[in-house]
C-alpha cells in the first residue's frame, strides 16, 4: 500500500525523485555518525587518538570520514536509483546500506560496554554467543531499516524537502575527497610479501638488519659468560662483531623501547613509552627508516601488532610492517608531517574488521594479547613465522633493505621469578626459560644461514640486541652486538653504551649525517665512547589490564605522560627516581665489566632532577626543597 504522502503528490515520478533526492546523503552521513561514536569512544579510553592534544582530535574526527565519503554515496546513489525500480514497494532498498552502517554501531556501543565492564564481547565470544551476536545483528539492522522508512517516508517526502536534503549532501561532500580507505588484510599470509622496488640511489650500500629478541638481559646469554650454553650461535660469531659488554635500554617497555632504537632519541624527548603513547607531529618522520628511505633503501618490519609495531607508534618510513604488506607513504621532505587520523582509521578499520570477521566466522579467535603473554598460542604469531617470512625476503628484496625484526617468544621469560634469573640451581622453570633463548638463538642462525647461502651476509650489517632486560629492567645490561660487512669493525667495548646509539651509528657507518634531534651518539670510531659517560632512561611506566589483557597507561598525557620512575647508570651503579615522590634507590649493576662508579646519591638526584624537568616531568609530592629519604638497595 502506498503511503499517505504518496496521495497529496499523485505524480509516481516526483515521489521517485523526491525518494532519491531523500536517500542520497544518508550512507555518506551513516558513515559520519559512525566514525563520531567511534572517536568518542577511542578519545575517552586509553588508545593512540586519546592520547593527543585536543586541538589534533578535532582535527583527526573531521578529516576521518573523507576517504570513505565518496565510495558511499556511490553505494547509497545505486540504492536508491535501485529502489525506485517498483516505487514505492522496494524503496526500501535504498535504506540498506545506511541501516546497516547505523545498526552495526548499535551493536559496537552494546559490545563496547559489555567488553569494558565485563571482558564480555564479540570478539572473546564462543561459538554459541557468536551466533547470538549474528542474530542480533540481523535484528537491529532490520530494526534500524524500518525506523529510517517510517521517518522518511513522513518527514522527508513533504515538497521542499528535496532542495535540504540535497543541500545535506554538497555539505558533507563539499571537502575535497582524495584519500582511499586503507583496510589492513583479514588473513595475511607470510608467502606473500609487500611490493619491492629498488632505487638506484641507495646502490653500493650496505643492507642493515636489526634482530631484536624481547626481554632478555644479556645475564641470560653464555655469549655474555652466563655457565649454561643459551646462545652457543651467538658465541661462535662473538669474536666477528663489536660486541658492547655493558649497553643498557632507554625504556623499560617494549613500544617506547623500540621507539628510542629506530629514532635515537630518548623516551624523555618523544614522551613515548607504553600505548597510547605515540610519536606526534613531526617527531613521526624523525626516524632512522625514513632517513635511509631517503638513501634508497627499501623498508620493512616484522614485529607483533600493540607491542612492536611502527603503525602503532606512528613511525614513518617503513615499506610495510607486521604483514599488513601495504605500501606506506615514503617520508620526503614535502610529505605530511602529520599522520595521527591514518593510525585513527587504521584502529577503526581493524575493530570492524575484527568483529564482523568474528561474526561471518572468517578470522581466528585468536587473542594477541593472551598469545604473547603465554596463555595462548597461535602459531601464525610464533618466532618462526617472521624468520620464514624473512628468509624469503632476502631472496627478493632489492638491496639495500632495511629490515627491523623484533622477536617475542622470548617474551615468556617475563612471568618467571625473578629469583631464577642468577640462581645456581635447576628447575623445570629454568629449563623452560633457558630453551626458548636457545630456540631464539637458533633462529638467529638460521637467518645468518640465510643471509650467507644468498650471498648477502658480507653485504649486510647486523644488529643483534634486545628491548629491555627480564621483568622489563633497564637497571640491568641488554644484549648488543653489531657484525659489519666483511668483519671489518670488531673487538669489545666495556664503555656504558645505550639502544639510543644505535641509530646514530649507522647513520656514522653510512657517512651520512647524524641529526642534531637525536639524543644518541655514534659508537664509531671504535673506542671513541667516553668512558664515564651516563645513561638515562624510563624504568617504569604506571598502567592497567582491560577486559582484553591489552595494557595501558593510566594517564598517557602531560605532565608525565604515564611515567612512575626515571633512571641513571653510571659506570656500574644504577639510580632510580620515582616521580611519585622523589624517593631515590640505588644499586650495582649485576655482572658490569667497566669502571666503579665514582657519583654520589646528591649528584645523582641533581643529575635525575635536571633531566626531568628538562622532559617537562614533575614530580606530584615534590621533595626537592627538604631532605628527601634516600634507600640503598643491593
């Protein structure tokens, strides 16, 4: 039966072009009201959009729903020029693509509130709940559909009603529309690899490898003279490399640790330690792979999504990264200094991708949080997948190439005691840990295996190094050591060196200029370190488990930007500051092979001090005017 408005306007032709006209702007503004609840939501939880300044919020929530404004009105003008046909019994069709955009939100906001209060969601659903889901799904969207006809049908059909609802859809058309949505694969597939392209510009270079393996403090390594054989691979190439005897981290936690190695600059100049911290503005193509892009190299990163991810971080100049395998934007000199709405689109893209996926049935209900903290294993996740990827890398990559891969089976040995690390006895614990550094040991040969049988071994640099010591420690030393092309640059330094130097030193090996925004220094020419040189850096940060098991900050904003506790080496003694009220603890750094520290607890508390206020850091319960208590820890 047609409706009552079709009556007062007899003409079938004029309702159609009434409907269509009606129709036209709803997909496109859907998509608005979407991306909105979505950035209310990811503004007002820990997440890389919540921590930004306000103004690049705003920012971000008005340029967010360009790329997909024009594709929807391409979908919504088929709908409705479809719905049409048999008008006014399938107009109907015209209200689908919005019903369903506006009734998948419904059930985001009801699966956001179930997640954050009871861990309870669709993407940690059993199969039972999940054909709940997809019902109820089916359900709102009918819902949706027939509130939108009923309103329509007695609002928008009345005469003059047609000029508004086109003048709706020039406004929200009316900023110019250039960007494409990027959708990150559903199901990436480590024989597949991101497009290659070489560049004469980059030709006689060397290629650099970085191989990090989370959590392990070089204590744990027979390569750094711990008795039982864990690294037997990286003992036999010890004498090949420039092997640093005491280098420490700049940040206790994977994501800012990460961020100080392919920057060089400290976690007190980007403020970025834990999630949602990221790197803002221009500091995004400050970055060791955006300078050697510029030099021509081809870029790529293996690592593991929320814990060592270049994305995540806003890192430019990576290629590709974590088996996204899309071509990222190459960092110039005319390139956008801003790329914080990207990383918002990437986030929303990826919840919807999770959820509808979980829904249709079509991606694993694999939790990567619960894989890396041992609770669950996914194989496609494991150590072995990114060397399998990486060894057919070498066979196609175009030289140079830059490759950041960061292991994280190792990641395990964060949950065992503490009080195994140095113990002399055995134990089923100590086992387990001591096989897994074993098992990351062999796969660091197998990759120097790779890179020899294709010739490339003496054509390549290679850093090996961890992000942090065990129970994320920066008080205590970290694997590093760098074998250059042909062995040329060998021996131990038993100076204090730090993760920050290292991308100044390929930048020196390079002869390229070293930036003055990095806070590292180059370790070339062999010896050049100062021997009483100190080491500042990030011990603690203060975050919380959600519902998922995903982590993060407290406060990821100024002053403090979620940091606890800051530290100083010197020679072989640590200091620790907290920030919550000055309180300072000492101690010697366990198997340090350099000189005794000559600094003294007042030097090292002016020294804490001065770095961070310098950072913009304070401290809440301010005790620098009066005595403040002073704890010796061994």
């Amino acid at each position: 039966m047609a409706h009552a408005d079709d009556a007062k306007h007899p003409s079938t032709l004029g309702c159609s072009a009434r409907w269509i006209a009606a129709t036209l702007p709803l997909a496109p503004l859907s998509a608005v009201v979407y991306l909105t609840f979505e950035w209310l939501f990811l503004v007002t939880k820990p997440s890389p959009t919540s921590a930004l300044p306000v103004a690049t919020q705003l920012r971000v929530l008005l340029e967010s729903p360009l790329p997909a404004l024009l594709p929807l009105l391409g979908v919504q003008a088929i709908a409705s020029a479809l719905s049409v046909i048999a008008f006014p019994r399938l107009r109907g069709l015209a209200l689908v693509p919005a019903a369903f955009v506006c009734g998948f939100l419904c059930l985001v906001l009801i699966d956001n509130f179930t997640y954050t209060l009871f861990g309870v969601g669709i993407t940690r659903s059993g199969e039972v709940l999940r054909i709940v889901y997809t019902i109820g799904l089916c359900l709102i969207v009918g819902l949706v559909g027939w509130k939108l006809h009923s309103w329509l049908a007695s609002v928008f059909l009345r005469v003059g009603t047609a000029p508004v609802s086109l003048a709706i859809t020039a406004v929200v058309l009316s900023v110019p529309l250039v960007a494409a949505a990027r959708q990150p694969s559903r199901h990436p597939d480590a024989s597949v690899l991101p497009a290659l392209e070489g560049s004469a510009a980059g030709r006689n270079r060397p290629n650099i490898l970085f191989l990090g393996a989370d959590g392990l403090d070089a204590a744990l390594l027979s390569a750094y003279g711990y008795p039982r054989p864990t690294t037997p691979f990286l003992e036999s190439i010890r004498e090949d490399t420039l092997f640093f005897e005491n280098a420490f981290s700049n940040a206790a936690r994977t994501h800012g640790s990460l961020v100080t190695l392919l920057t060089g600059r400290s976690p007190f100049s980007t403020h970025v330690t834990f999630p949602p911290t990221l790197l803002q503005g221009e500091d995004s193509s400050r970055t060791l792979p955006a300078l050697l892009k510029r030099l021509g190299y081809t870029t790529l990163q293996i690592g593991m999504r929320h814990y060592a991810d270049a994305e995540d971080a806003n890192i430019q100049g990576f290629d590709a990264a974590n088996y996204r395998w899309q071509r990222l934007e190459d960092a110039s000199d005319g390139a956008p200094a801003f790329d914080e709405t990207d990383v918002f689109r990437t986030t929303v893209a990826e919840r919807i991708d999770e959820r509808l996926g979980r829904l249709l049935a079509l991606s694993p209900a694999a939790d990567g949080f619960a894989h890396v903290e041992g609770r669950q294993v996914v194989p496609q996740w494991r150590d072995e997948r990114r060397v399998t990827t990486l060894v057919e890398y070498f066979e196609q990559a175009p030289e140079p190439w830059f490759v950041h891969l960061h292991m994280l089976d190792t990641h395990c040995c964060q949950w065992l005691p503490d009080r195994l690390h140095f113990s002399g006895s055995t134990s089923p614990d100590i086992d387990a840990r001591d096989s897994q550094i074993r098992e990351t040991d062999n796969n660091i040969r197998t990759l120097f295996e790779s890179l020899e049988e294709t010739g490339l071994l003496e054509r390549t640099i290679v850093v090996v190094n961890s992000d942090h010591a065990s129970h994320w420690k920066i008080t205590e030393r970290v694997p590093l050591m760098i074998r250059f092309p042909n062995r040329e640059l060998r021996g131990r330094v038993s100076t204090n060196v730090q993760l920050a130097d290292v991308a100044p030193t390929m930048l020196a090996y390079l002869k390229a200029p070293v930036p003055t925004w990095m806070d590292g220094q180059p370790l070339l020419p062999v010896g050049a370190t100062q021997s009483d040189r100190r080491i500042f850096g990030v011990s603690d940060v203060e975050a919380r488990t959600g519902p998922s098991g995903a982590r993060h900050l407290l406060e990821s904003g100024p002053p403090n930007y979620g940091v606890s506790s800051v530290m100083l080496v010197d020679a072989n003694q640590w200091f620790e500051m907290s920030l919550d009220d000055g309180d300072l603890v000492s101690g010697r750094v366990k198997g340090h092979t350099g000189d005794a520290a000559t600094l003294t607890e007042p030097e090292a508390r002016a020294l804490l001090l001065d770095r961070i206020r310098s950072a913009g850091f304070e401290i809440r319960e301010d005790t620098t005017h009066a005595t403040a208590a002073v704890r010796r820890t061994r």
